[in-house]
C-alpha cells in the first residue's frame, strides 16, 4: 500500500521502493535526523512504483507529470523487480532521467553490474548502522536534493 510521509515542504518528493517495513522505517528516521524536508512516498513493491509513476490502475487519476527529485530503488522486491523497474522507468521519455539510487544488501555482482547497465545513478549496499545510513541519505540529499 502506498503510504505517504511527509517531513516538510518541498515539490519535489523521494519515491522509496521498498519491500523491508523495516527498511522504510530506517530510511524515514534517516530522513527525520537529516532535516530532510521532501516527502517520502514509499512502494512497497515493482508494481507498485510503476502504477504510481506512470498513473496506471489505482493511481490512474494521478498527475503523472508530479515526478519525484530521486527514486530510492531496492534491487530484490515482489511482483516486479528492481532491474525490472528501472528498466521501464528508463525506456519512458518522461521518466528516462530521473535519478535512480539503488539500495541493497545485495552483494551479487552480477545484479549490480545490471543496475549500472539499465542506468543508475548510484549503487550504495545498505550499510550496518544507522549512521552510516543517515551518511549516505545525506549524501543523497546533497546531490539531488539540493539542485
């Protein structure tokens, strides 16, 4: 279900696709500490982030051209999965240059060199604790937050 958490006025929002509940609550805390003032949309699902940015099923009535500043992508999610997304996402001319962020605990090589091919951003392995997590959405920020 997608789930809106708002940290603060800003236009331009981060979509989170995440599956982990604990995750989006770690990336939400992190947000929290870093003053981060853009909303939060989470996914909790492929599918799910796809309907929402290209206003498809439930989301139909959406205004797709609301595109956010950075997509939190994990690599391993149900229905649809991340290299999946950002497939779509980059073969969309309205969606093609949006920043993608992959984060994932995945350590398999070959699921990274596949994200870098589809066209990431950035890849970050979620680190081990939560300061380095909130080093990392920090760095986020600075890079596609702030422009």
């Amino acid at each position: 279900m997608m789930k809106k958490k708002t940290t603060g006025k800003s236009t331009k929002y981060v979509l989170l696709v995440e599956d982990n509940p604990d995750d989006v609550a770690l990336t939400q805390a992190a947000f929290e500490k870093s003053h981060i003032p853009n909303k939060l949309v989470v996914a909790s699902n492929g599918k799910e982030a796809l309907d929402y940015l290209f206003g498809q099923s439930k989301y139909a009535s959406r205004d797709i051209s609301d595109l956010p500043g950075v997509i939190l992508l994990d690599v391993k999610l149900p229905q649809v999965s991340g290299p999946e997304v950002l497939k779509q996402i980059r073969l969309n001319t309205r969606t093609c240059r949006l920043p993608i962020v992959v984060l994932s605990s995945s350590v398999n090589l070959q699921e990274i060199d596949e994200c870098e091919r589809l066209g990431i951003n950035r890849y970050f392995r979620k680190p081990a604790t939560f300061e380095q997590f909130v080093k990392i959405i920090e760095e986020i920020r600075s890079t596609w937050l702030n422009t």
